[in-house]
C-alpha cells in the first residue's frame, strides 16, 4: 500500500512556499528602499563635491579656469572605498579641469541645472553628479563622479540586517509547526498504538476522548465500524454454532441409517431403511436450507445498495404460481387479497419471508383448510399478512415462535423451528415489525410484517 504524506509535511508544505515568497518579496521591497535611500544620500554628497568645485571657477583673462589647490584636490580624490573623479568643461567641451573623458550626461535637465546619472569610466561602473554653471564665457560643465563599492557595501549590510530577523522568524515558523504538530498529534500517535496492540478479535469501541476535536468524527465512525463488524462477527458465530449444533443430530441419524442399510440382508428391510434415509436426508437438507436462509436474512449480511422499489402484491402473485400446487395436495383453499403495497427492500429476501410464512401455514393447517394471502397499503406502513384457520398458536408463546429452533410444545410436523426466526431477521433487516395475532374469527393464526413507507417507496401522484 502506497504511503500518502505526513501531516507534518502538509502542513510544511503549505507553510513553506509563501513564506519563502514573503521572503523573497520583503528582500526585494528592502532592496529597493535600501537602494534609493542609498543613492539619494550619496547623490548629495557628489552633488555637494560639485558645488564645492563650481565655487572654485574662475575667468580669468577671457578664460574659465579652475582655481583648485593641490592639497584640495587630494582631499578632495581621497576615498577609503571608491575611486573619485571630476570633470570641468566648457559649453562647446573645451577642457578645463579633471579627468578627461569622463562620461557626459545625454541630455540637460530642463528645470534645475543640475542631473545624476549612471556610466562607465575606465571599465568600471560610475555614478556622476552634473551642474550645468553659467559664466561670462558660457555655460560651465562640473562633473563629480565616483564608483559604487561604499554604496553597495552600505545596500548589502542594510539588507542583511533586515533580512537578518526575517530569515530567522521563518525558521522559527518552521520549528514551531514541526514542534507543535508533534504534539498535536501525540493522541492521533496514543489512539494508533492501541488500536495496533489491539487483537483480531477485541471490538471494543476506541476511547478517542483525549484526541482533538477534528479527530472525534473519525473516531465516531471507527467505533460505528467496529459496532457493524461485531454484528456481522456475531452473526456468523450464531450461524456456526447453530449449524454445529443442529446438523449434529441428522446427520449422526444419517450415519447410522447408512450403516444400518449396510448391513441389511433383506431387500424388503433394505427398501424400508432406504425410504428412511431419504426422508432423514430430505430433512437435513431442509435443515441446511434454512440455516443458510438465516444467515442470509441477517441484517448485517447485507449492503444498503441492495435495496430497490418492490411492490408486495407482485411478490405475492409469483409465489402464487409455487405455492397454489402444494396447498392442493392438502386440499388447502389458497387465497390471494391483493393491493399495491409499495416498499423498498430485497426482492430475494421477501420472498423468502413470504415462502416461510405459507410454508408454515400449510404445514400446520388441516386437510381442507383456508390460507389468505393479503398485502394492504396503509398510510405510514406496507403490510403483507399470511391468515390460516389452523391449531393457532397460544398467546404465551406468540413471541416465543420468532426464536430460533424454537416449536411449540406437542405440535405436529417434523418442522426445524428456523421458518420464523427467518421472518423476523428479514423483517429486521427491512425496520420492519414481524408480528403473530390471533385472527378476528377467533381461529387459527394472522402472520403480519408491517414494513415502513419511505419518500421513495410512495406511489407517484399526478401534479
């Protein structure tokens, strides 16, 4: 079985990626302010340098020159960092002063005299203060340009130590979701190990108080699947050990009719035990039969998806067609009282409820007797009822009949006391009633299984 993910790698998962994003973006957004913040400073500080050289201007003669002292303009050059250069030049780019060729700016401001921009000088990035001075002889150049390694060494640490607390707070984030689903699933770890420790056989229900809110559905469901399976392992255990017990007798009967064919000399002898192996076989296989009927009829033994529309008066019209033949061998009148009666349940298994019913009534009904089959549709309920004028059954045992292998006392037939108990597993298995009354003339039995009426069972009504 393939293993799907932890909950801590979810969680992880789900955490990780935007925080790396609000990371990424806080670092650019710093970036940027760090970066104008940078160059606005360092800006002034060449435009500053410019202004300084622009007050050094002179004309002398007719000529612009600049009047700056050797010990200026070494303080002026000494940087710690970068490299320092300016650029003093005439309106139609006459030299003056500087460093030649230092980059000019593209275009002139068009408000103030004054303009920052970016270029290359001597292979290395610049960044270039101009102040656009009018004199007697035209308008001056200054340039005051320098590199960018203090500029970008001051982004760099600014942005480290922003960045910094940022890269830890993530990965305390981190530690903190790892630490705090490890304790929030010590129950979820606490519910595993016991159900793990737990045998094949213990179905007690799992004591999931102590695990979170969200978990208790899941542990509802696991106990109402635990419930389910001690029913249907319940129902197996009755049906091994019903069948262990009952199939015991007939078929040590069996052997020993066997046996005692065996040693038969005469053919009349033979023939006779022969006819009463047959009948023994004939009732273990009817025994067997019901046996796996029950087992069948168990409510546990079936899906909900088996349930469909069955209308009981079409059920009791098919039997009517197996039945009607063995009534007339007891010259039984068989009757059928018939309306729609809409329910949802098994075909199969009503059927068999039925077939029980008439096997149980034209068992115990006397040659020349009345059975009546009715099916009534009431308001809340679907009812199917098996009337017979035979012995009846005593009140203090009108209960008991539904039990399994149960018979009433000095009743006739060689019946296994299984038809009944049959009955009433499928009328459970339809939350349906299974009931025995005795019927309005006083005499014999009223068998009755009043199923429920469901939205879906009700008859459709024109609109």
């Amino acid at each position: 079985m393939k293993s799907g993910h932890s909950l801590r790698q979810l969680l992880l998962g789900w955490l990780l990626p935007p925080l790396v994003l609000l990371l990424v973006a806080g670092a650019i957004t710093a970036y940027q302010i760090t970066l104008s913040a940078a160059t606005q400073a360092y800006d002034r500080a060449l435009l500053d340098g410019a202004l300084a050289l622009a007050k050094q201007i002179r004309v002398e003669n007719g000529q612009t020159v600049l009047d700056l002292p050797l010990i200026a303009q070494q303080v002026l050059l000494t940087d710690k960092y970068d490299h320092i250069y300016y650029l003093v030049q005439g309106s139609h780019g006459e030299f003056i002063a500087g460093h030649r060729g230092l980059p000019l700016p593209e275009e002139k401001p068009l408000e103030e005299n004054r303009i920052y921009y970016d270029g290359f000088f001597h292979g290395e990035k610049v960044r270039i203060a101009a102040l656009f001075i009018p004199s007697e002889t035209g308008q001056v150049h200054v340039l005051m340009g320098e590199t960018l390694v203090k500029r970008n060494k001051l982004i760099w640490e600014i942005l480290l130590g922003m960045l910094a607390p940022q890269v830890l707070l993530v990965a305390a984030t981190i530690g903190l979701v790892w630490f705090g689903v490890k304790r929030g699933l010590a129950p979820i770890e606490r519910l595993r190990n016991e159900i793990a420790a737990r045998s094949q056989h213990d179905l007690r229900p799992v004591q999931g108080e102590q695990a979170p809110t969200e978990v208790q559905p899941m542990v509802e469901a696991l106990n109402t699947l635990l419930e389910k399976l001690g029913t249907v392992m319940g129902a197996q255990q009755r049906f091994i050990s019903d069948a262990a017990h009952q199939l015991r007798t007939p078929l040590a009967a069996l052997q020993a009719q066997v046996d005692l064919a065996l040693h038969q000399k005469n053919d009349g002898d033979l023939r006779l035990t022969l006819q009463h192996l047959f009948a023994a076989t004939e009732r273990t296989v009817h025994l067997a039969n019901q046996l796996l009927t029950l087992a069948r009829a168990e409510p546990a033994g079936h899906l909900p998806g088996e349930m469909q529309p069955v209308d009981l008066s079409q059920i009791a019209q098919e039997c009517a067609e197996e039945w009607v033949p063995r009534a007339l061998v007891k010259n039984i009148d068989l009757g059928f009282e018939l309306e729609p009666a809409r329910i949802i349940g098994i075909p199969l298994l009503i059927r068999e409820l039925l077939a029980n019913l008439l096997d149980n009534a034209i068992r115990y009904t006397p040659v020349g007797g009345n059975i009546t089959v009715r099916t009534i549709a009431q308001a809340h309920a679907s009812v199917l009822e098996v009337e017979d004028n035979g012995p009846g059954i005593p009140t203090s045992d009108t209960d008991a009949v539904f039990e399994r292998f149960y018979r009433i006392k000095g009743s006739p037939g060689d019946g296994c006391g299984l038809g009944l108990a049959i009955v009433r597993e499928i009328a459970r298995t339809h939350s349906a009633l299974a009931e025995s009354k005795i019927p309005p003339t006083g005499q014999g039995t009223l068998m009755r299984a009043i199923f429920p009426v469901l939205p879906d069972s009700l008859p459709d009504t024109p609109t």
